[in-house]
C-alpha cells in the first residue's frame, strides 16, 4: 500500500501552549486509521495540524507533496474535514451543504453526485430543501460526511463523530464510514473518545497522550490487549 | 393613491441602500456609516461621466456600477480588513472615518455646489385610472426590484453566492470547504457599493446632487434594515418599501409633519422597532446557547 498522508516530527501550538508534540504517524491509501486518546491529549489538534486550522511546524506531506498553507489549500488538495460537534451550515439547506462541498470541484458532475448520496443516505434527497439547523443531531452528522464526500476527497478527517449522538447512531454513521471505505477506496483518519467503536472501525491506531504518540498498532492488537485497554483506552 | 407610488419609489432607495447594509452586516457584523458616501462618491463619478465626458446615461451607469464594485473591494481590502478581527467597535470606528474622509474628498473635489444629474427616465407622467404616475417613479422602483431581483439569482443559485452565504454564516466552516473567506467579505463589500451607486444615481434626479445628498437616505435605510431586520436581505427590502409609502403618506396627511419631520419620524420608527421587536419583522431573534 502506497502512503498517502504523512506526518513527521509535528508541533502544534496555541498561542503560548504547545499541543502537540513531535506526532509522527502516517496513513496508507485506503486505510481507515483510529487516533485514540484522553481529552486534551491533542486528538482535534492533530487534525487540525493536518487541515492548517492551527498554527504548526513540523512536515505534514499528503501525496509525498509538502502541504502548506492554511484549510483552503488542505481543502483544495483533496482533504475534507469533518469538525467536531456537526460541521454544518445550519442556516443553509442540505442541498446547499451539499453544494458547498463540492465547493473546490471544478467538473460537471456535481448534480450526479449530489442524487448519488441517497445511496448511503436514502432520507437526504427528498429533504434537500430542509434547512440543515432543523435536521435531527444525527442527520446532521450524516449531512456533515456527505457534504465531505461531495468534495470527492483524497482524505477524509473525522473528528469525534460520536459526540452527543445516541449509540445506534453512532453504530449507523461507522457502518456507512466502513462501507464507504470498502467499497470506493475511501481513506480515512478518524478521531474518537470511543475506543471501543473506532478499533472496531479502523485496521491501525495510535494513541496520544499529552500531546505525542504514546503507542502505535493494529486495532486488533490494541483490543486485544487488555492492559492497554484500561490504562489508555478505559474500558 | 399617488403617494404610494412615489412612496414606493422613494422606497426603492431605501431598500437599495438597506440592502447594502445588510450585506455588509451579515458578513462583517457592523453597520458601515460611511456606505452613504460610497453611494455619493459613486454618484459624482456618474455625473461627472455624463456631464463632463458627455456619455450618455445608461453606459454612465453601467461603468459607475463596475467603479462602484472595485471601490467596495478595494476599500474592504485597504481599510477594513486590518482592524476586522478583534473588537468590532473598531471597524466601526473606521467607517465612521471612512465617512468623514470620503465626504472630505467629494467637497474637495467636485466642491459643495449642488450639481444636477439628469434623469434617465425624463419628467413624464401618465394617467392610470386616474392616478398620476410620474416615468420616473416607475422607473426608479423598476430599477430598484431588477437589481434585487439580480442579487437574489446571484445569491441563491451561482456558486459564489452560495460561498458569500456560507462565508457569512460560517467563515470557519466555509474555510474548511474551500472557500476564501475574506475575498468573499470584499466581493460583499463591492456589491454592497453597486447597490448603494444605484441608490445615488436613483436618488440624484430627484433631490440635487451634492456631497450631503445620502446622509438623510442613510438614516431611512437605517430605519429600513432595522425595521426588515438587520440580517434579512428581504427584510431589508419590505421595510425600505414600507417605510417610503409610510413616511410619504405621513408628510402628506398629518399636517405637523411636513416634510420637515419626515427625518424624526425615521428614528422614531428605528426606536420603536428596536424597542418592541429588536429583530426586526423578518429577522431571527437571537438565540443565546447557555
């Protein structure tokens, strides 16, 4: 498998505090890799390193090519980032959403796409004309993914997608996220306070802790191991 | 029955201004004071265009609306974008300097003589059913409801419409996606300019062009956009229209008013709305999370 993103030696500050420290982790071409961990251990700011919404130093490459600059170029390069606590625009419809993900896209086939989402989102077509701050926390959520994969990503970041929603939910948004990645290569980086559902979800892992990579592996290993489970995953 | 036609024109201009404000608004979050300027710079480029090059109106017009956009990006870019993070008092200060400076510019340059720019619609009236309308009032709406008609095809269904939306709403969703947010506050800032270059030109025929000729239009627009709601572009537009008839048929009927009082009358209705519905008729009342 060839690497597609690539993160060597990053720092990351805010302001006077430092958030990351020298995180050095690397995800293939479709892959699904879970980067785990307590609050504060600088799960988000590793995205947000990876996306340009923070300020870091440190060589971030997607593609072998050095990315720079701040989200709009990471967005132009093919990466779409889902924030935490629903990355909508609450105050324009889904179809809006929609084409607002497909924003940096330049070809024809945006209209296709946007009716191909009823595939994994059967509900969000019809609903097209729904203003996205009156859709369900989950639907939201589904709305954020789709409006990612609208913009056709080389990567896709997801952070905390579990949050606040209801477990069957949060079952139903990692299923479409597995069957996305199996069925059209999609690779994804996903950040989550629920160990349990994003080993289950990923092939490889690392765990941050205050700010640096405390243990690295396969998800397999790192459920299976059960001193790892409770000191760094806690459960 | 004539009043509420002139009304309306005059509401026009009004609405067209509000407009502006409203765009600016939404994406900046203050009031730009000096957008009444804007519209009277824009203006004395119109007339000196069709006076002293001797062009006709309408490609006058059409060139000063394209100045008018390059003004309001430019003047976004230089002026504003420095200060906009940070406190907003500050941006407000600034175009409340912008105000004084442009002001300051147009008696300097064009002195403060009053100067008429023609009407592209002549002095005409017609009788329908026995009302009078004058060719200009007419043509004064219709320009007015095709520029809007025009923002609001821009808006809803190109897709850098959709990023100026998205860009206002959310600025830092809208960089995720893709969208550079602050050419899209500049590209608000220049349409904001054309709408105010339509309300001077509209306006000129009318009351005489001079360097003070938008600040009473200022203050209805201000009463317009709080009336509409100050983050509702349709809003901005029923209360420019509302608020022309309104004070019309009050400077006609209620004889103390006059056209004198017509201005107190504006701030009452900015006073009365802010008290009794601070979001306006069609704005969202805000909503603070605990």
């Amino acid at each position: 498998m060839t690497t597609l993103l690539k993160l060597n030696e990053v720092e990351a500050h805010y302001g006077p505090v430092q958030a990351l420290r020298d995180v050095s982790l690397t995800v293939s071409e479709g892959e699904v890799v879970a980067v785990l961990g307590a609050n504060g251990a600088g799960k988000t700011t590793t995205l947000r390193a990876i996306s340009g919404t923070v300020t870091r130093s440190g060589g971030i490459e997607l593609d072998g090519k050095e990315i720079r600059g701040g989200p709009e170029a990471a967005a132009k390069a093919g990466i779409a980032h889902v924030p935490e606590g629903r990355g909508t625009f609450v105050e324009l419809t889904v179809t809006e959403n929609l084409r607002l993900g497909a924003y940096t896209r330049r070809d024809r086939n945006v209209k296709k796409d946007i009716e191909r989402m009823s595939e994994y989102f059967p509900w969000m077509v019809e609903r097209g004309g729904q203003r996205a701050g009156t859709l369900s926390g989950g639907e939201q959520q589904m709305l954020a993914l789709a409006r990612a994969l609208m913009s056709r990503p080389r990567l896709l970041l997801l952070d905390e997608p579990s949050l606040g929603l209801a477990p069957m939910i949060v079952r139903e948004f990692f299923r479409i996220v597995r069957e996305l990645n199996e069925k059209e290569g999609l690779t994804v980086l996903v950040v989550e306070q629920d160990a349990r559902i994003a080993l289950r979800s990923s092939s490889r892992a690392y765990v941050l802790e205050v700010g640096r990579v405390a243990l690295t592996g396969t998800s397999a290993q790192l459920q299976g191991d059960e001193s790892v489970r409770r000191s760094y995953l806690g459960y | 029955m004539q009043q509420v036609v002139s009304g309306l024109a005059s509401g026009g201009v009004y609405a067209a201004l509000a407009l502006a404000l409203v765009i600016i608004h939404r994406s900046t979050g203050v009031i730009n004071f000096s957008q009444g300027e804007m519209a009277t710079l824009c203006t004395y480029i119109a007339w000196t265009l069709t006076v002293n090059h001797e062009w006709s109106y309408w490609p006058a017009f059409v060139a000063t609306l394209g100045f008018s956009f390059l003004f309001g990006v430019v003047t976004h870019r230089v002026v504003i974008r420095p200060v906009e993070r940070g406190n907003i008092l500050r941006v407000v200060i600034v175009t409340i300097g912008l105000l004084i400076a442009i002001n300051g510019f147009v008696v300097w340059q064009w002195s403060g003589e009053p100067q008429a720019l023609a009407s592209p619609f002549g002095t005409d009236t017609f009788d329908i059913g026995g009302v009078i309308v004058s060719v200009g009032d007419i043509g004064t709406l219709a320009v007015t409801i095709g520029i809007v008609i025009l923002l609001w095809l821009l808006f809803q269904f190109t897709k850098v419409g959709l990023a100026l939306r998205a860009a206002a709403v959310n600025p830092n969703e809208a960089r995720l996606v893709g969208v550079r947010v602050t050419w899209m506050l500049a590209l608000g800032w220049g349409l904001a300019a054309v709408l105010g270059a339509v309300a001077g030109m509209l306006t000129a025929p009318s009351v005489g062009l001079d360097p003070q000729m938008m600040q009473p239009i200022l203050i209805y627009a201000f009463a317009a956009a709080v009336l509409g709601g100050v983050d509702s572009p349709l809003g901005a537009v029923v209360g420019g229209l509302t608020l022309g008839v309104m004070l019309n048929l009050i400077g006609v009927y209620v004889d103390f008013v006059g056209a004198e009082l017509k201005l107190p009358v504006a701030l009452l209705v900015i006073l009365v709305v802010l008290v009794l519905r601070p979001s306006g008729l069609f704005g969202r009342p805000e909503v603070k999370r605990v």
